[in-house]
C-alpha cells in the first residue's frame, strides 16, 4: 500500500507519500519561518492563506517527482485536529476532496497521534509503551495501550514546553523560532552561574509548569541589562537545564504510575518538536535506563509537523478498520484521550 499523509495543523505545510513497509517515499514539508519571524510568532490567517498557496504545488511536485500518478495511492489521511482552525481547514478540505473524487478511502487523524505513534514508523516499538509529548502546544504524558487507545496521565498547567523555549529565545533577543538556537547558544553558556527555580518538580504527580521559569526568566534578563557580569548564554544553559531536570524527574514518576496502572510494559517514547533537543535527549536517556526501560525518539527531522506521521498514523488505524467519514469537520481542539470521537 502506498499512503498520502497530510499536515497543516500550524504553520508547516507538510505532505508525505509511505509505504506499509515502513518505506518514507517521499517527505516534503514548506516551513513559514521566514513569513511569522518578524511578528516573533505564528499569525494564524497569514499561516491559513500560505497553507491554500503551497499545498497543490507540494502534491504536484511529489507526484512528478516519483513518477506517480493518483491510481497509485490507496489511502489518504490528513489531520483534523488539534490545531490553529484555518490551516486545519485548508488540509482536511484538500485531503476529502482528493478522497471523493478518486474514491480512495480516507483517514482522519489526531495532530498528537501522529506524533505519538511516529516512533513505530522509525523504530521497532511494541505496544504498549509511554508517551512523553512535548511540542509547541503540548507537553504531557500518555499511556499507548495500542492504535486508538490513549489514556492521559497527566502534563503540563500552562505553558507548552516548546513555547516556553521560543518565549525565553525571544527574551533573549534570537528570531523566531527561538528553541532551535537557545539550545546553540545554552552549549556557551554555564548553567551553574545562574539559579533558576524548578516548578512543580518536587510535587509527586505528573503535573509540569513553565509559565513562572519564563517570567523568572524575564527578570534575570532585566538583571543582564543593567549588569555585564549576567550572561545570555548562561541564562539559556540554566533553563534548559531546569528544564532538563523537571522532566526527568516526571518522566521517572510517570514509569512508577504507569507501572502500578498496568501489568507491564517496557517502552518509553519521547516525541513532538522539542524532542529533536540533544541536551534533553541526553538526560531522558539516562533517566529511563536507569528505571530499567528501553527508550525511543524519532529522527529529529520528523519530531516536528510532519506529512509522514500523519500517513503512518493513518496506516496503522486502517489496519484495525478504521475509515472516517467525508463529514468530519475540523477540531481545533480535540483530547488524545477522546480519540474515538472521528465523526
């Protein structure tokens, strides 16, 4: 089987064409940095309006490129949520329409299932196995039971981890998006010369927040201003590190919950656009080994929005005989846990 995955969920215009071999023919993905860097952040219409710009064009081109022709694809999945309502449009209104007038089966997707089960496209994860899903606009814990089966464990209150890093980048005067170079700019700096407090990571649940490490942040960077002995850089190795450190420390307790939950399970899996951080890969490693758990990330080119988990997402639900109906309407909010909800 071959299998169009489409993804325009925020600001990255994303389609993929795999295999049921695990095979990524093809992986193209548009980003809008450069359109949304000089507003230090996502502006949803002018997202929507270049997601209508660039989709056929990435369609027509991986088509060309392959030398495909539409009788070749045999099922087409796209994300219907969660995400920013006018790009979501965009991509579902494209993905039913090709479905409908080829007669290829069509397969709805959750935003945070394709990067849940990306690990299973990459790597050989058994079900069931932990979520760590940490992302722009999430960051929480999930128990994988299999396809279709998600149970929340518990996350963050406020800020999405992956927000907060392109919050504190921008602090720190770097363009949007700001994770990508805080994590260069942290290697210069001495996270030992700056105390930056650690919320939550003491409290023994799942619960994470980051909006008071961002606020704490700001009044260090004021400190900077007036005091050249305060470094940029060893503010951005502080953060991550606290950061590092209050997720290992949940992470840890999120395999003792899980454990005493479920009669066993031996995979622990850590996605979505945050988990391309080597810092963070590093110490979570370290962390799930010595809980004696067997730890999977996907390559860091598909930790963010990508078409290729959007399909293999797809592809594993039409396994099990799951088909969505062509009146789905976009959800730009909609629970992992409430996966069942496809109507």
């Amino acid at each position: 089987m071959k299998i169009l995955g489409i993804e325009s969920s925020c600001d990255d215009t994303s389609i993929s064409i795999i295999d049921d071999k695990k095979n990524i023919i093809a992986n193209d993905i548009i980003s809008q940095n450069q359109i949304h860097k000089n507003y230090k952040g996502i502006v949803p219409e002018l997202a929507a309006r270049n997601h209508v710009l660039f989709i056929d064009k990435i369609l027509t081109n991986i088509l060309k490129k392959n030398n495909f022709k539409f009788t070749d694809i045999d099922l087409i999945s796209a994300t219907v949520g969660p995400g920013l309502i006018g790009g979501l449009l965009v991509g579902l209104t494209f993905a039913k329409t090709l479905s409908q007038v080829n007669r290829i089966p069509f397969v709805g997707v959750n935003h945070l299932e394709g990067h849940a089960l990306t690990a299973r496209l990459t790597n050989s994860v058994e079900y069931p196995f932990l979520l760590l899903l940490v992302s722009g606009g999430h960051s929480n814990f999930y128990f994988i039971s299999e396809v279709n089966k998600y149970e929340f464990l518990g996350g963050t209150l406020d800020d999405a981890l992956g927000e907060a890093f392109d919050k504190v980048g921008n602090i720190l005067g770097l363009s949007f998006p700001g994770g990508p170079q805080l994590e260069i700019m942290a290697k210069k700096g001495n996270y030992k010369n700056i105390n930056l407090p650690k919320p939550l990571i003491n409290e023994k649940n799942l619960d994470m927040s980051f909006s008071g490490l961002k606020t704490a942040v700001i009044n260090i960077r004021k400190k900077l201003i007036e005091n050249d002995s305060i470094c940029g850089a060893d503010i951005a190795a502080s953060f991550q590190k606290s950061v590092a450190d209050i997720l290992c420390r949940k992470i840890s307790l999120a395999i003792d919950v899980s454990l005493k939950k479920y009669d066993y399970f031996e995979n622990v899996v850590v996605s979505g656009g945050v988990a391309a951080n080597n810092y963070l890969r590093t110490k979570l490693k370290k962390t799930v080994e010595l809980k004696n758990k067997t730890i999977f990330f996907p390559p860091p080119k598909l930790c963010t929005d990508n078409g290729a988990m959007i399909a293999w997402a797809g592809f594993e639900l039409y396994k099990k005989g799951v088909t969505t109906n062509l009146n789905i309407q976009a959800k730009p909010r909609w629970p992992l846990e409430k996966i069942g909800d496809r109507i």
